[in-house]
C-alpha cells in the first residue's frame, strides 16, 4: 500500500502499555502471559509508526484504569427515559444508578453535572483493514477504534469479507486483524459466493463464532456482487438460522452499464461516479431484496439507505407488515453530491463512495425519515482511503476506492443536525446512536443502555461545548475528512470503555488489546412470529386441492 500513515499531533492517543501493573494485577498469570505475547506482537506491528505515538509504557496518562467509577449528577438517558442521577460503575458493569450514591475514596469520581451520560455509540456498519478495490482501507482495528472512542462510539460491528468465498478462512483473517483492539467489537460476515460449504460455514459462523447477520452484495459486478439466485438461497439459509440478512442494495448489472455510458461520454472524474448509478438504480434493488425476503418472510436489514427512492421503498414495505430495517449513513444525511464536481481530484475523490452520496435534499428527507422511525439507526460505512490510494482512480472513476469516513464523526453531526435542530430528542438519540443497534443484533441490555449489570459504554456529552472536525486533529489515519472543517454544538467529552475512562481532556487514553470480541446470539425479536406468518401463509394456499382421475 503506497500510502503514508500519519498523526500530525502523536500525543493525541496514548496507547498504555499492557504490562501496567494497576491494570493486570488483578488478572491471571495466564492472561498476563497472553497479554504480553499480544502486546509484543501489536506493538511490533506498530513499531514502524512508533513515532506516531507517546512512548510505549508511559503511564502518565494512562491510568485511568480504576475498577471504581462514579460519575455524578449527570442527566443520564436512555432510549425510553431520562432522569438526573449517579451512574456507579464497577469492575467494567454498570453497578447502580440513582440519587446521591455514596462511595469510598478509592472510587474515580467524574462530575457531570449539565451534561448528558448516555451509552457509547455503537456503529452497526465499519470496514476496518478491509482488502477492497485494489488496496485496503487505511485504519485498522487500532486507529479505526481509536477514531471510534474519540467520538463517542464504544462498539462497532464490522464486515468480515469472504476469502475467495471461504467464510472460515474470511473469520480467521478478521481474528487476526482485530487483535489490536481497544474497544468492543463485533461481525457480520458477507457472502460472495454460494455451495454446500458455504451453507455449512453459515451454520458454523452463527453457532461456534457469534455472527448473526450476512451481508449480500448486489453491486461491485466482478468482485463481491451476487445474483439473485444466491441472495435467494442466502435468505433462506439466514432464515433458518436465525440470522439477519443484510444487503448492499444497487443493481450491479446496470451500473456497469452506467459506468460504460459514462466513460463513452468522456465523462471519466469523480463526478461520473454519480452519473453512472442514480437513485432508481438503488431504489430498484432495494424494492428488489424487499420482494424476495417477503416472498422467504425472512427479515431483511438494508445497508447504506442514501436516497429518498430507496426509502420510500422500505416505507412501503413496512406499511405492509414486512420486517425491514433502514439504515442511512452520517455522510448520506449531512453530504451532498455537489462535491463530486469540485474542480480538485483530491477533493472530489474523497465524496466517492456507494451508493453514491446524492443530490441536496436527499439527506433531509432521509433525516426526516431517521426522525419518524421509517429508518431505524445511524452507521457510518467507515472505510477510508488516502489521498494517495483514491488518486488510483485519478484517470478513471471505476478505479476510485469507495468509502468515506465517519467513525469518529457520526455521534457529534447527529447531534449537531439532529438534536440541536430539535428533529429529534435526545432519547431518540440514544435510541438511533446505540440502542436500536443492540436490538437488532441481540446485545440489548449488555450494550446500548444505561442500566444495572450493562457494560459500563458509556459517553458524557456537554450540549453547550462544540466540536469542529479537521484532518490535522482526527484520528483516522487518513490525511482527509469529508467533513473537513465542520463544527457545531455538543462535545462528546469522556468516553468509558468498559468502565476505563479512554477519551477525557482531548486525549485518547488506550490499550491495543483490551478490545473484546462481542459474540451475537442468532434469533433477535426481528424473528418473533416469523413462524406463525409461515404457518398462516400454509393455511391460506388451500392447497393441494385432491382430485380424482378424470374418468374415461
Ligand atoms: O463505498 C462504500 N460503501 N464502501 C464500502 C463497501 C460497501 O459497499 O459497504
Ligand atoms: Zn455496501
Ligand atoms: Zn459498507
């Protein structure tokens, strides 16, 4: 990969040491031992950026690893509810919640008072050191969660993609990957190609490794994109684990077309990337998956729902009953497409992602259907690329990688466009950000609430500080952002990982390997009476109808 990593401010993340004997005491010699081997390893794999960091094993600001955490007097929400209270946290779990809860002096004790203690975001849609389109995306599961953390979200759930359709080794090499975690995260897993190991990998993926959805492309043609036989056969397998079906909703065959119109045209920049796939090309393919996935009665959740075409097909389908989720993406609602046409490749290229970021006025409708419950939760499709790969496509737009940022982002601009504007409240905010995502991915109350033995994921917002978004000061590892100098109200000020304070003071406090894997039970409540529709739908063929040979 030509490009260069980069942290123009090191000292902005931490990454404490794992040897840290406050934190590792209390743990087995076994874990330790572990510990040690993984952070030998991480740590060697960061040692060409090593420069990029404060000095491994600097503890000064990395000790905020106390099991005892008291955060008080903060208005504390949760997707249903408000209310003025303490939130104690103990070893990493949320212990009580109430009035004036008295502690020891041994305890952390962080004032909130004005603020909003909420759960940490959890970002259902990344692609962490994903191989895609030439290269692979620029933040790993270290920088990327660091970026995470820094904005307020405290789980995400990633795609694992396939290698060469094998799910196996596809779950393996994201095993590996994730090592250098330093926040909670989980799988999805796509599906690329389809035959009996494939369906017998499914069962292995849901059962022995805590996957509960799969992804089904239906653009990408040559590389990941799949045809309506194995989305077919994908829904009725996702079916019958109890597995949520997920799909990336464009009709592949005729982008390739619109792109071939394109470059016939001379049309080869940026901007041809919106020209080749419009809206009804999205909109067709969503209408599309929705049919066959009631035609199964298998839930269907789409991915990156960027225009109002697309939406109003899955409003459609919910009027009529059908289980189907939106999700749109903090670039599809705040962004416009009008930066595909800037004069400057870097700057155009960056916007380029799919579906493509659409006309103004897409992003409002869409916010308003986030608002109204027609969508239900916020991603980002984090999966970013530098300047220096997406100028892969300087002289052709196919070649462009697709992504834009987001990670760190998503929970400030929603915020900034959501709740400050008054679309939405603030336990709606809760509700988008984290807590809908743990539903439907059947982590719910373990993660996205604020509530006695949760995981103590938690964010302290401060509605009257603001935040302004830069290359020079995020955390990506890209020198660009597609939200470059946007500012506006609300400051996620402390994140708690699992009970550790990991962003306070603008500064990232974090350890490559505490992130844990969150394994997701198949079977959500998107799944309940799915059997009953199944068994209304047998009882109403009124069939076979018995007849008796005609006589002669
Ligand atoms: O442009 C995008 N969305 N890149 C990531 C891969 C995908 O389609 O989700
Ligand atoms: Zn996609
Ligand atoms: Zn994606």
């Amino acid at each position: 990969m030509a490009s260069k990593l980069r942290y123009p401010l090191p000292w902005r993340i931490k990454p404490c040491s794992p040897t840290n004997r406050s934190l590792l005491f209390d743990r087995s010699h076994l874990h330790l031992l572990l510990l040690l081997l993984l952070a030998s390893l991480v740590l060697s794999s960061a040692s060409q950026h090593a420069h990029e960091f404060c000095s491994i094993g600097d503890d000064s600001g990395c000790g905020s690893s106390s099991t005892k955490l008291l955060i008080k007097g903060g208005t504390v929400v949760n997707a249903h509810h408000k209310e003025v209270a303490d939130v104690y946290v103990e070893d990493g779990i949320i212990a009580s919640i109430g009035p004036n809860i008295v502690v020891g002096d041994e305890v952390n004790i962080i004032d909130a008072t004005g603020k909003y203690v909420m759960p940490g975001g959890i970002d259902p849609h990344t692609h962490l050191e994903m191989d895609f389109m030439e290269t692979a995306t620029i933040d790993d599961f270290f920088t990327g969660q660091a970026a995470a953390l820094a904005g307020g979200t405290t789980m995400h759930i990633d795609f694992v993609i396939p290698i060469n359709g094998d799910l196996s080794a596809g779950f393996e090499s994201y095993v590996s990957k994730a090592k250098k975690s330093v926040m909670d995260y989980g799988f999805h897993m796509a599906i690329t190609k389809w035959d009996e190991a494939v369906s017998k990998d499914m069962e292995v993926m849901v059962k022995e490794h805590g996957i509960n959805s799969f992804k089904f492309f239906m653009a990408y043609k040559g590389a990941l994109m799949i045809n309506d036989e194995l989305l077919l056969h994908g829904l009725e397998r996702c079916k019958s684990l109890g597995a949520l079906a997920m799909v990336h909703a464009e009709n592949g065959d005729a982008v390739a077309e619109g792109q071939k119109r394109m470059i016939d045209l001379g049309i080869t920049g940026p901007e041809g990337h919106a020209l080749s796939r419009p809206p009804i090309l999205e909109a067709e393919a969503t209408a599309r998956a929705i049919r066959l996935a009631g035609f199964v009665n298998t839930p269907l959740y789409v991915v990156h729902v960027m225009s109002i075409d697309a939406m109003e097909e899955i409003a459609k389908a919910k009027k009529s009953g059908q289980r189907v989720i939106g999700e749109p993406v903090v670039s599809g609602l705040v962004l416009d497409d009008s930066w595909l046409w800037h004069p400057d490749f870097t700057t155009a290229a960056k916007y380029v992602m799919s579906p493509p970021i659409r006309k103004a006025g897409h992003g409002e409708v869409l916010k308003a259907a986030l608002s109204a419950g027609i969508l239900q939760l916020v991603g980002t499709d984090h999966c970013t690329f530098n300047s220096t790969q997406k100028a892969l496509g300087f002289d052709d737009f196919r070649k462009i990688p697709n992504g834009v940022n987001g990670i760190e982002e998503r929970m400030h601009l929603i915020w900034d466009t959501m709740v400050e504007t008054g679309l939405i409240s603030v336990t709606d905010y809760v509700r988008i950000t984290s807590t809908e995502c743990a539903r439907i991915f059947n982590i719910y109350p373990q993660k996205g609430a604020i509530l006695e033995g949760s995981d103590a994921d938690l964010i302290i917002l401060n509605p009257n500080a603001s935040f302004r978004v830069t290359s020079a000061s995020h955390h990506s590892r890209s020198d660009t952002n597609v939200y470059e100098g946007r500012t506006g109200k609300g400051k996620v000020e402390v994140t708690i990982s699992r009970g550790r304070v990991v962003w306070e003071d603008d500064t990232l406090k974090v350890t490559p390997g505490l992130g844990r894997y969150i394994k997701m039970k198949p079977f959500s409540y998107l799944f309940d009476g799915i059997e009953k529709a199944d068994a209304a739908y047998l009882a109403s063929l009124s069939a076979p109808v018995q007849r008796s040979r005609a006589s002669s």
